[in-house]
C-alpha cells in the first residue's frame, strides 16, 4: 500500500464538532429561508374579450338532504328520477328532480323541482317549481336536452277521472330565459 505524498489533513478526520457545525449552518439556512421570501408573483392577463375567468369546476347539488315543498303527511317524500347540468349558462350545474310522496298504494302526483347549491353556505336548496303535484301528472320521460329540461306528462282530462287510469298525454319544456324557467309545451296533448 503506498502512503499519501500529502500528509493527513486535520478536516479529514470527522468528529462530533464537525457533525455539529454542519447541522448548525443547516439550521440557519432552513431558518433563513422561512424569513425571506420571494415576493408573490403579480402577472396579470391583458384585459379584452377573450379574457374571462375560467368557471369554478363543481359537482351537481345531491338532493338526498332537501326538504322539498310537498305535503305528504305521514309518508316521505321519494325522488324518482334526476337529472343535473348547466340550466342557467352560469357553468355551475344544477340538479331537476322528479318527487312525489311515497304512498303504499295509488298513483300519488309528481312534482318537478330545480335543485342549487346555497351561495352563503352551498348546500342544495329548492329554487324553482316547474311542476308542482296540485297538477295531479305524473312524469314518465324526463330527460334533460341542450339547456332545457323535458319531461312526458301523463294527467287526467277532467278531476272525475280515478287517479289509477291517466288519460291524457302531454310533453312539457321548461328553459332558462330572462331569469326564470319558462315552460312551452309542444301542440299536440292527446287522450291516451
């Protein structure tokens, strides 16, 4: 084995005081860092028409915890379809519900209600009526369609007809304009 031609170097030799300066001079660099900070960054976008902010990605109100606006007396209310998207172009989604009392016998009314996250503490809340179960319809297809949410109503032509048999068939539309729903019905209720 040949011997160094450099004779042997006191910083070659690792001791506690060395361990301890270098932990030492880490510390003050991790402190020192936390101290000085860069400032934030303040880069902002060209104002004009194609700068708008992105909407805020949310999900569809869950409308398993609303009260909804019918009276069902002893029964509760059951949610028998849904569907969610954007009805207002706000870019938030909203949740339409189809309700109706969950009665052990009978044909009991459908209600159709818009579902949307609260802006104070966002949890669901009613905001719109589109149909409400005093009509006596029930829904069948209930879809939702470019904005615009259509449903097949079934309902009864004259209050004599038993609620078991509807006899009347109608298609409804119900579209956001000038800051409510607004529903146009096709021509053509028929008898069924």
């Amino acid at each position: 084995m040949q011997q160094s031609a450099v004779p042997e170097l006191a910083h070659t030799h690792t001791r506690p005081i060395h361990w301890l300066a270098t932990a030492t001079a880490v510390a003050g660099v991790v402190a020192l860092s936390s101290v000085l900070q860069p400032d934030p960054a303040t880069a902002a976008q060209a104002a004009g028409p194609e700068a708008r902010p992105a909407p805020a990605v949310t999900t569809a109100p869950d409308p398993a915890h609303v009260h909804f606006p019918i009276d069902c007396g002893p029964v509760k209310a059951k949610i028998q379809k849904r569907v969610s998207g954007d009805l207002d172009g706000d870019g938030r989604p909203e949740t339409v519900v189809v309700v109706h009392c969950d009665a052990p016998m009978g044909t009991p009314p459908d209600a159709v209600y818009v579902i949307t996250p609260a802006k104070a503490t966002g949890e669901p809340r009613v905001v719109a009526t589109l149909l409400s179960p005093k009509t006596r319809n029930t829904v069948t297809d209930f879809t939702l369609s470019d904005g615009a949410v259509l449903a097949t109503l079934l309902g009864y032509s004259t209050s004599d007809v038993p609620s078991c048999c509807p006899d009347v068939k109608d298609e409804a539309k119900w579209q956001w304009k000038d800051g409510a729903f607004v529903r146009s019905t096709p021509a053509g209720t028929h008898t069924v």
